[in-house]
C-alpha cells in the first residue's frame, strides 16, 4: 500500500522556525514531525510513502532519508510550483507512482486514527474515495460532512452558521483513493481536491467513516506546544513511550540547580545553567540557558542562546540562531527573527 504525503506547504503560522527549515523537518520532542506520520501509516500497512514536497525539499530530504527503520521506504515527488491539495495527486500518477488504491494524507497531522478500519469500510462499500471523518466539539469554525448511516457523502457544509449546524463531522485529511479518481485533476495547476474533486464524486462513489481518536493540525506554536505534551504523556500514540516529561535529548546537559518542568523538551546538545526556569517550552538542538534565566511558554530553535538573568514571556518563539543577552526581557508573544541579537537589559 502507497500513501501521499502532502507536505509542500511553506508552513507560514510557525515563521520564524519555519524560515530556516520545512515544517514536516522541524523536530518535534525525539524526532522530525513528520516521521511520526511515516510511523503511523506503517503502523496501518503502508511499505511506501510519496512525500509530495516543494517548499526547502532538501531539509526534509536530510531529516528523513530515503526509509525508516523497519519502516517504509520513501520517495521524493518535488512540485517546480505549489499544486495545491489535489495536483501532487496527478503529478504522482503522471509519473506512474499511483497505479494502484492508495492513500492521501495531509501532512500537518498529528493522529493515531485507524486507517486499517478505513480501508476496509473502502473495500466493503465499494467506494471511489472515503474520507476519513473526525468529531469535533466546535463545528462552527470547519467544513462539515454530511453523510447518510451507509457512509455515502452527501455535501460539504463549509464554516456554517449555527443553526445549520447538523453534524459534528469534518474532514480529518486523510482518504483512501481508487487510481480512476486521479482522472478529475486537470494536470498542470493548482487544484483543490476538497473543492474541485470531491464534490463532483458526491452520489458517485464518495463516501466518509467516522474515526475517534486523537487527531491535531499542529500548524500553530500553540499546537505544536499543545502536541509535544500529549506525545510526552501518552494522550496520542506513538512510539515514544508517554510516561510523562521532561524529555532530555542525547548530550543535554540541566544543572542539579535549574528547575526544569514536566513540560517540557530540552533536545540533543542543549544546556539549562544553574538557578534556570524552563516550564512549558521546547528547547531544540544546541540551545544555551545562562544562569537564572527564565523561559515560559516558548519555542526556541536550534542555537539560540539566552543569557544570565533573561526572560523569554509565554507564547514567544525565537528564532535559530537568535541571542537574547543577559537581563533582556522578551515580552510574552513576539516572534524573533533568526540570527537577531536582543542586547543586554533592552525589552522587546
């Protein structure tokens, strides 16, 4: 079984880590993002994946390899510009990658939904395409999928007004696709398979199947915050054992003195220095906490250097490379650029 990852997005809601690296690239506590994907398709009897990549290919190229341990292998399909959700799809079949039923899967997701249930309610009904379907508690704010008890897909319902509401149902971004459907993607631009191709396979061999389980578009810092605790303690699976935090990476170092939360990631080569407060943060690789510096709530990319004394505030996400001299303080939410030196006792 094949799946296509759809992974060329610029992923621009998590600038500034995404300036230096592609989103499916950027570690999320023990590995890249988007291995726990691959691991999951395997998981469900995926022996190959399509990574259908554009923006920074190369960074995804290096953080995944050609395979995974006792995984499935990948292949590499660049876009030479962005296609949208449903142009990869006929660039692949173009190139003979997609002879066969395969899956489709957004490549911002964190899950651990049961795609083996879906492809036999695909092979039972007969489907064309079925789409994998998600509850949500607040329907107000997506696309709805109405759908009969059979799992025929009805219509979509796209942000609807509340009292439209009769579903609690969306799109969880992953289907299963019969090769024949490949055939209603014009080739040679952008399509959208959620407005251009689904809606003309409704009465037509399109149908949904409801899944439960844990299911996040981790497109935001809060998100990707949000995420690395539930993989930490266990609420997704994963191969990670979640027994709770911190997570410490290979070589980093956290002196007895530092106070380091349960929440929190301190990846390979970083160092929290004596009388540090870390809560609720990731640190990634070869980050340096001086001495009685403080980082609430934030994201730091690889490199950054915060000195003595310093407070980075919550929702802050610091570039790669950034320095934040001793006494700064970072107020809760900025963005920092990669490389910016925030100087000594300034607040920005």
């Amino acid at each position: 079984m094949r799946a296509l990852m759809l992974v060329g997005g610029e992923g621009t809601r998590l600038r500034p880590l995404t300036l230096s690296q592609p989103k499916p690239a950027l570690a999320l506590v023990d590995r890249p993002f988007i291995r726990y994907l691959v691991d999951w398709v395997g998981r469900h009897g995926v022996d190959e994946v399509i990574m259908a990549c554009g923006f920074k290919a190369e960074g995804l190229r290096r953080a995944l390899g050609d395979s995974v341990p006792g995984g499935p292998s990948i292949v590499y399909l660049e876009e030479d510009e962005p296609l949208g959700t449903a142009g990869p799809l006929r660039l692949a079949a173009d190139r003979g990658l997609l002879d066969e039923r395969f899956l489709a899967i957004n490549g911002d997701l964190l899950t651990d939904l049961d795609l083996s249930a879906l492809q036999r309610s695909h092979e039972e009904t007969g489907a064309r395409t079925t789409l994998a379907l998600h509850p949500v508690a607040d329907p107000s704010s997506y696309g709805l999928v109405r759908r009969r008890r059979s799992g025929e897909v009805l219509g979509f319902l796209e942000k609807p007004d509340p009292a439209e509401i009769d579903t609690d149902e969306v799109s969880a971004g992953a289907y299963v696709i019969e090769p024949d459907v490949v055939d209603l993607i014009p080739p040679g631009r952008p399509v959208s398979i959620e407005r251009e191709v689904f809606p003309r396979l409704v009465g037509n061999g399109l149908y949904g199947l409801r899944l439960d389980g844990y299911w996040m578009d981790i497109g935001t810092p809060e998100r990707y915050l949000q995420a690395s605790w539930d993989i930490l303690e266990g609420t997704v699976e994963t191969e990670l054992d979640g027994t709770g935090g911190p997570y410490l990476g290979p070589g980093a170092e956290v002196s007895d003195d530092a106070a380091v939360a349960a929440r929190a990631v301190v990846r390979a080569g970083s160092r929290v220095a004596e009388g540090a407060v870390v809560s609720e943060s990731v640190l990634l690789d070869d980050c340096r906490i001086g001495a009685g510096a403080e980082v609430h709530g934030s994201i730091l990319a690889r490199g950054v250097e915060v000195g003595e004394g310093a407070t980075i505030g919550a929702g802050s996400v610091i570039g790669e490379g950034a320095r934040v001299e001793s006494g700064a303080v970072v107020e809760p939410g900025a963005r920092i650029a990669p490389g910016e030196v925030i100087e000594p006792e300034v607040a920005v």
